[in-house]
C-alpha cells in the first residue's frame, strides 16, 4: 500500500509518501517532498521501487549473488544466453566457491572497485595466473548480471582483469601440406591391412580422419556427427559432445551451427562407410562404438590419432622412466589448424572463415590465426574440396 501524507512541522508543509519495502522490519519506507506534484509523482513510481527493494532483501552478500547467478546460468542463461551445459555448470561452481572464499567485509550493494582490486590481489597471491583470470572472469559475470537485473547500480568489475596468456602466444604449430597426405596414405594402407583386427579399427578411423582434415571441426563436433547430417555436398554441425564425454548436446555456440564442402574424396570414403561398416545406434551417430554410444575424444586421440603418427613416424621416441616413449609431433586439433591455414592461403573472404571454424567473434579467428594471414601469397586456387587442393598448395607455417 503507497499513500500521500500532508504534514507541518517546523520546515513548514510537507508532503510524505509511505511505501512498501520488505527490506524494512516494518515493512515500510518514508520520504518526504515540498510539494504534491513531487510526492504523487514518487508515489506512482513507487512499484518498480518496491520491486527493487524485495531484490535488495533476496540478494544482500556476494554469496547470495553468486549462488543466484550460479541458477540464472543453468535454468535460464545469462545475459539472454542459453543455459551451461552441466560440465560448465560444474566448471562455475568451483569457481565461484573460490569467490566465496574471499572475506568480503560489505553487503553486495555498498562494494567498490578498489574492493574488487583487493580481490584481484588476493586471487593473484593464492592461485594461478590462469585461475585467477577465470575467477575474476566469473565475478565479473556476477555483477554484470546483478547489474542488469537491479540489484545493484552498475558492475562495478567493468576495467578490473587479470591477463591470461593466450594459446595462441606462441605460434602454433601447423601440418605441413606433405605431413597430411603422408597421414591419409597411412590411414589408407591400415584400413588395407592384411591383418584383419587392424583393418577393422582403420576402416573405423580413417573416415573420421577424412572428416577431421577435410571440415575442420573440432574434435567433439566430428565425433558427433549423425548420418543425417552428411548431405550431398557437405555436412552440417549442428552437435557436439559435451567436455567430459557425458552426453551430445548443441554446439558449444550458435556460430558453431553451420554448413561445411566437403571434397569428393571424403563424400565418397564417408558414402563407403555408411554402406560397408556403418552400425544402426540409437544416436544416429556416424561413428558409434560398438556399444552404439558416442567415441570418447580421448579414444580418438589416444588409440587412433597418435597411434597413426607413430606409424607415420610424425614425432619422436623418448627416453621417460628407463622406457621408450613415442611424442606424437600433432594433436587432433592440429587438423583444425591446417584447414584454417588452407583456407587462408586460398584467400577466402576472413568472415567465411571465421564462419566455416565456428568462430563466435572475428576477433578469435584474428588471433588464432592472423600471423597466418601476414603471410599469404598470391593464389589463384578456386576451393571446392580441401582435400582435392592439397598437392597444390605450400605449407604457411
């Protein structure tokens, strides 16, 4: 209830204005003005006012706006987001029992930006220079949320960071043109083993080498891929498996939903695998397990990847605890890189690339990969299918 009180005193005549605020203990607040046309205008304003004193009294400490903020993320999405996925959802809330950890000495409304400072001192004497970015990162997701939902004036995090070094400081480390065909002929001469056991494994991983090389996807979209998202041309992404393995989910992004050409060499090994070894999977998976779930990447990485560089010779054998060990000059995501690389060196328009990687922003597509774009020369390819344009082009790294 919001009424209008004409009072005298000894300032003369004033007019006061009761409202509804559940933060008091009487449940109600007090302010008065010089005139009526003031005092009416407070008092019709006075719901969205009650409204946000109800937030104030929900939502008083860090704690409180961490836990609200840890809900906002997994029911509705932050910031017009779609919900976390449950790893991330996990990945935030070790992360913000390190923001809660913090002897806060304020209510959440009355903290300042040097009291964020502190914070970042505290977080860079206690953690890692990368931990203390991504909590830093959290709280300030926390207060920009708190900011746009009013329970406090302004995210008062906005300018406070700590730097995180890239993985991209260090140039990254590209297939040469050579160093992936002599990979796909050994996946071809595999998957034509005389030894049956090892063509059976490689008639299951060379098209997944294929794909990886020829799309560049990253790992967990092309071992997502359905049947029905392979089409004449091409594939689309629309999924990928969940950090952890867990479950298919949508691609980490909307960017990440998209259209890639493929080469006819890959159509046609893919077309021969949905014919020859393709297994009937609850998932419609492209490449099930013999269980018909999803690979798990480290499977992928560990049984196929680098088990064909080693029969490739692409890295080198150490000497770790009396034993021989072989290091695998690339990674699965170094097939990413050397699409990347490919389509810059045929000088396609930066935001198709940036569309074709899945990229959210230009500007990760920059950093990833500008010092590449510094380096290309003149070319007159035309690309249809990347696998088809390899003996033509010269490795960028």
């Amino acid at each position: 209830m919001t009424d209008v009180r004409k009072r005298t005193g000894r300032d003369g005549v004033t007019y006061q204005v009761r409202y509804q605020d559940l933060g008091k203990k009487s449940g109600y607040a007090y302010k008065s003005f010089k005139t009526m046309k003031e005092a009416r205008a407070f008092k019709e304003d006075s719901r969205s006012r009650g409204t946000n004193s109800i937030r104030y009294s929900e939502t008083k400490t860090v704690d409180d706006a961490v836990d609200r903020w840890l809900r906002i993320c997994e029911k509705e999405g932050t910031d017009g987001n779609e919900p976390v996925t449950q790893f991330t959802l996990k990945t935030y809330g070790r992360r913000a029992e390190i923001i809660k950890s913090y002897n806060w000495s304020k209510p959440l409304n009355e903290i300042k930006t040097p009291d964020v400072v502190d914070f970042r001192s505290w977080l860079l004497r206690n953690f890692s220079q990368y931990l203390a970015h991504k909590s830093l990162s959290s709280f300030h997701s926390v207060m920009k949320e708190m900011a746009l939902r009013g329970i406090i004036a302004t995210n008062i995090v906005s300018g406070v960071s700590v730097k995180s070094k890239s993985r991209y400081d260090e140039e990254i480390q590209i297939p040469t043109c050579n160093e992936i065909e002599l990979l796909l002929q050994t996946a071809d001469a595999l998957a034509a083993s005389r030894n049956l056991r090892t063509a059976k494994m490689w008639a299951r991983y060379r098209p997944i080498l294929y794909l990886a090389v020829d799309s560049g996807m990253r790992p967990q979209e092309y071992l997502a891929v359905g049947v029905q998202h392979l089409k004449s041309n091409g594939v689309e992404v629309e999924r990928a498996i969940e950090k952890g393995g867990y479950r298919l989910s949508v691609t980490k992004t909307r960017a990440g939903r998209r259209f890639i050409e493929l080469s006819d060499r890959t159509l046609q090994i893919l077309s021969e695998h949905i014919e020859c070894n393709y297994q009937e999977n609850p998932h419609g998976l492209l490449f099930p397990t013999d269980t018909g779930k999803w690979m798990q990447i480290e499977h992928w990485r560990n049984r196929g990847f680098y088990s064909l560089c080693e029969t490739a010779q692409l890295g080198e054998t150490v000497t770790r605890d009396g034993g021989q060990t072989f290091i695998p000059k690339y990674t699965p995501y170094s097939l990413r890189h050397f699409y990347a690389s490919m389509l810059i060196y045929q000088k396609e328009n930066l935001k198709k690339i940036q569309r074709l990687l899945g990229h959210e922003k230009i500007e990760t597509t920059f950093n990833s990969y500008g010092h590449l774009i510094d380096r290309v020369e003149d070319s007159s390819l035309n690309r249809s299918g990347l696998i088809d344009r390899i003996g033509a082009s010269d490795n960028l790294s």
